[in-house]
C-alpha cells in the first residue's frame, strides 16, 4: 500500500463517520416533512406495516448513499487540491 493511501485512511474514515451522522439526520427530517410522526420503523417494528418498512428502508438507503457519496467525493477532491494525488 503506498503511503498516501495510508495517509488519506484516516481522514476516509473521519469522512464517513461524519457524512453518517449527517445522513441520519437528513433522514429524520425527511421522514417528518413526509407527514410521519416519531421514528421510522425498523425491520422488525410489529406494529408497522410492511410498506411503510420497505418506503422508511428504501428512503434512509438513498439518503445514506448520496450523502456518503459525495463526502467520498469532495474528500477525495480536496486531497487531490492538496496533495496533487487522488487518493484511491
């Protein structure tokens, strides 16, 4: 593995941790402004139906993707400014 590689771990890592914390709250918003009340449901929630499941899962999914997304992506972008290397 080449130094920048390992270098760029941490900071990938402190990057993901953020955009997931970023993510869930994206979600609880968007879950509120779609007229829920409370928290989404998980898998297992009995008293939820199971389209209200899959739409809660399949919301928090794309939130989550396109968040990470593009914190990956500016990360990325920004070592490269920095170091002249992209970092993958």
């Amino acid at each position: 593995m080449k130094v920048d590689k390992v270098a760029y771990k941490p900071v990938g890592l402190a990057l993901g941790m953020g955009a997931g914390m970023v993510a869930g709250a994206l979600f609880r918003q968007a879950w509120k402004r779609l007229g829920h009340e409370g928290e989404a449901p998980g898998a297992a929630d009995e008293d939820r139906r199971w389209g209200e499941i899959l739409v809660a899962a399949a919301l928090q999914g794309a939130i989550f993707s396109t968040v990470r997304a593009a914190v990956e992506r500016g990360g990325a972008t920004a070592a490269k400014r920095l170091t002249g290397k992209w970092p993958g």
